[in-house]
C-alpha cells in the first residue's frame, strides 16, 4: 500500500525505538543520509572553520525526538490523515536543527 521503502523504514523505526539493538542498526542505515545532510549544510551555510567531524555528532542530537514523533505521524499517514513522506524528508530537518544550534551556541559568529 505504502510501498516497500516506506515500510521497511517503519519497521526499523520501531524497532530502534524497542530496543540498543534496533537503535544500532537504524543509525547505521540512516548514517550516509545524516553524513551527506551535514556536509550539505555546510556548504550552503559557508562554514570555513568548522570542522565535518566536530559536526557530526550534533547532526544526531534530535534522533530519538524525530523517531518518536515520525512514528506517532505514521499513524496517521496509514489512516490517510497526512500526507506519505519517508523518514530521510522528515530526519533532515531535525539534522540540520542539531548542527544548527551546535554552530550558534560554539561559533556565535560563523552564522546568521
């Protein structure tokens, strides 16, 4: 119904939110999305003395919050009630928040 991507993501979603194991294997999945997300912003944000790997890290900071509300969302986007979107639309603003306040609370100056 909601093609084989989409559940696939659902199921490991829910998994990762059960149990380490789960979590583990769903940051694995989703690490090349969360890497090129970073890199991303960036370059589109100019940030020339900050450092990819100093990042990272807070490119993952809102994981759990976003797994849990995409989560509660599926539900209504099984029943119709939203709109169909995969993890990776609705994770990369969650990404780019993380790093976001990670450059505005370190490099106060290095963003507008």
């Amino acid at each position: 119904m909601f093609g084989k991507r989409f559940q696939r993501e659902l199921d490991m979603i829910r998994d990762a939110l059960e149990d380490e194991k789960g979590r583990e294997e769903f940051i694995k999945y989703m690490g090349p999305f969360v890497d090129d997300t970073v890199k991303k912003f960036m370059s589109d944000n100019n940030l020339p003395n900050v450092m990819y790997e100093e990042l990272l890290p807070a490119g993952w900071t809102y994981l759990d919050k976003a797994l849990k509300n995409y989560n509660e969302r599926a539900e209504a986007m099984m029943e119709r009630k939203n709109d169909v979107y995969y993890f990776s639309t609705y994770f990369a603003w969650y990404i780019k928040q993380g790093v976001l306040e990670y450059v505005k609370a370190k490099y106060p100056t290095q963003i507008g």
